[in-house]
C-alpha cells in the first residue's frame, strides 16, 4: 500500500520558515518524481515545486521561487519542502504527490498525502 505522510505544518508569523516533510512508503522511491502541491479554501490545488527521481531536475512555481526549496533524500525515502520568508499569501494544504513522470498538474500524479495545514499570518 502506497503511503506518503506530510508533516511539519503550522501556524507562523509573516517572514518565518518551515520545513516541511513527506515520507513516502510501498513504492519504489527512487524510481518517482515528486511534488509538492497546496490549496487554500476556494481555490483549485497549485502547484509549488517539483523533483525528478535523481534530483537531476527541479522546479519551482514563480510564486515562490527564491523562498522555497524542494528536495529528497532517496536513503530515507524523504521529500521536503524548506520553506522561508512566508507571506500571508502561502496559506493552505500542503500535499506531497508522487508520479513516475512529474509535472506541474496535479491530475498526473497517482499518488497523494493526506496534507498538512500551514497558516502565515500577517
């Protein structure tokens, strides 16, 4: 059974930084690209980083370039997503996905946490 499992969320003030976590069991890690999606209420799920299987590539939306920072420790079958000088703007769901090929759509990626839950306050 396919398990990825978010954590690290929480409650910060405006120009602070988490770090979020993702470990990812019952498949096999190295061969999956992940990403790292968010949604706030009323708003479509967004895409905000992405890591191919070796690292090679890695992408992160406009949004949030220069701020965040996805990657992966293929030995601990981890993905994490650093996160600094959060704005207002970064609230929502975080969710860790995987995909054997990733992209920047959500539909392409099979495989999905439950979400952890970050709120930046002004």
């Amino acid at each position: 059974q396919v398990q990825l499992v978010e954590s690290g969320g929480g409650s910060v003030q405006a120009g602070d930084s988490l770090r979020l976590s993702c470990a990812v069991s019952g498949l096999s890690f190295r061969d999956y690209g992940l990403g790292w999606f968010r949604q706030s209420p009323g708003k479509e799920r967004e895409y905000v980083a992405r890591v191919t299987t070796n690292a090679g590539v890695v992408g992160h939306a406009l949004s949030v370039q220069g701020r965040f920072t996805i990657s992966r420790d293929n030995a601990k079958n981890m993905v994490y997503l650093q996160m600094d000088a959060l704005k207002p703007e970064d609230t929502g769901v975080y969710y860790c996905a995987a995909a054997v090929a990733t992209t920047t759509q959500a539909s392409d990626y099979p495989y999905w946490g439950q979400g952890t839950q970050v709120t930046v306050s002004s």
